[in-house]
C-alpha cells in the first residue's frame, strides 16, 4: 500500500476572539491506499468537522492537508472543487438522493455535473456500478419507490460514479436496521478489497468499527488512539 493522505498539526476553530471556539487541535491522520478506517468519537468530538476538512468542503485554519501529492491548504476553491469532483466520494447517513432522478440517473449525477451533460459512457459507467450493488432491477426506480437500504446502495454507487481514490462515509448505516446495515458494510468491504478505494467511514457504533481494518478515535477535537481493529464483527453483534 502507498500513503494517499496526511493532515498533521490540523486545527480549526469558528469565531474569534472571545467567542472563538477551537474545534479540532492539532490533528494528525494518515491513510493508506486500500485501507478501510473507522473515525469514531462521542459527539462534539470534531468528527464532522474533520471529515468536512478532508472532503475539501471546509478549509483548516492551520496545520497541513495533503492528498495524493497535492497541498489542499494552499490549493485555491478551483483547484479543490476539481480535486473533489476528481479524487472523492461522499456517502451520508441521509442518503440525499435527488427524489425526481431515477436511480440510473442519481449515480451519473456526479460526472454529468461535472461534464455539464450525460453520455453513453456515463451510463454504462452507472449501469455497471447498479449491477455491483445489487440494483441492476431498480435503475430507472426513483426513491421514493425503494426501501431504505436500496436508497444507500444507490448512494454508495453514486459515490463511487468518478473512481474515487477516497470515500468519506458519515454514518452511512445509521439510519438503517441491522440487518440492511449489515449488507450495505459487507457492500462497502465488497467494494473496498476489490477496488482498493480507501474509506474512512465515521461511525458511534462498534460493530461498524469492527468491520473496518483501523480506527481513529477522537476526544475534544484531538485524536487519541489511531490503531488497528481488535474487535471482530462477530464478537461486536454482542455489544
């Protein structure tokens, strides 16, 4: 594996002076190609923040922000508009699909945006990406006509619609019942060892944790343990 990401010394905090709030620290995180991490920490933690900062969607106040050779703080919001259109993908606990776009059409979303228009590549790109979540009979559903977890593997096939070399996920079965959320994780682990896309998927559940190969713990806007996966899925079932 080669290093694709490493933020050392990241702080961020809102407001100033008197009001000014110090929301993460001095973070430093580094990401393998192909790993699977685990973010994890109570909330207030700085969780979301953090994976708005590595997403590009927020600038640091401090420290450094690199991926894939690339120095995101200095970077201009051109140059990190083109980076995340190119480079990331983004799944939510929500999966915000867009309610009046089939599902063939929510996955093209990302590239038809960035190329300003949809072609046949894009369609056998999306087609393709439906058939390995297991949707090729739902392309041209829209969601409101799909349970809960057909909506999230269309979003986890729309993150995925540009290659991404990073998918940052924000609790993305935390709306889901166990058993759904158990399919989508074993589609994400699917994904992650056949493509080699990394993900760091931030999570307050242990049994989520223990299917990824690392976890970052934070506290108070500092990372405070960052170590492999002890706990095995099995054995998180009982937590």
């Amino acid at each position: 594996m080669s290093e694709i990401l490493t933020v050392k010394g990241l702080t961020k905090s809102f407001g100033a002076g008197e009001t000014e709030a110090k929301v993460l620290k001095g973070i430093d995180v580094t990401l393998e190609r192909g790993e699977m991490v685990a973010l994890l920490g109570p909330s207030g933690s700085g969780k979301s923040t953090l994976l708005t900062i590595l997403g590009t969607l927020m600038r640091a106040t401090g420290g450094q922000h690199e991926m894939l050779g690339i120095d995101l703080m200095q970077a201009s919001e051109f140059q990190r508009t083109e980076f995340r259109s190119r480079h990331l993908g983004f799944v939510f606990q929500f999966h915000h699909l867009l309610p009046d776009l089939t599902a063939m059409e929510n996955v093209m979303m990302p590239a038809a945006a960035a190329a300003g228009r949809e072609t046949r590549a894009m369609r056998g790109r999306a087609g393709e990406l439906l058939d390995a979540v297991g949707l090729s009979n739902r392309r041209d559903y829209k969601p409101m006509a799909m349970s809960g977890g057909q909506r999230q593997r269309v979003a986890v096939a729309r993150a995925l619609m540009n290659k991404p070399a990073l998918v940052l996920a924000d609790e993305p079965t935390g709306n889901l019942d166990r058993e759904t959320a158990d399919q989508v994780l074993a589609l994400i682990g699917t994904i992650n060892r056949s493509t080699q896309t990394s993900f760091i998927i931030s999570t307050h559940d242990e049994y989520v944790a223990a299917r990824c190969s690392r976890r970052i713990e934070l506290l108070d806007g500092r990372v405070v343990s960052a170590r492999a996966a002890q706990i095995r899925a099995e054995d998180a079932r009982q937590t």
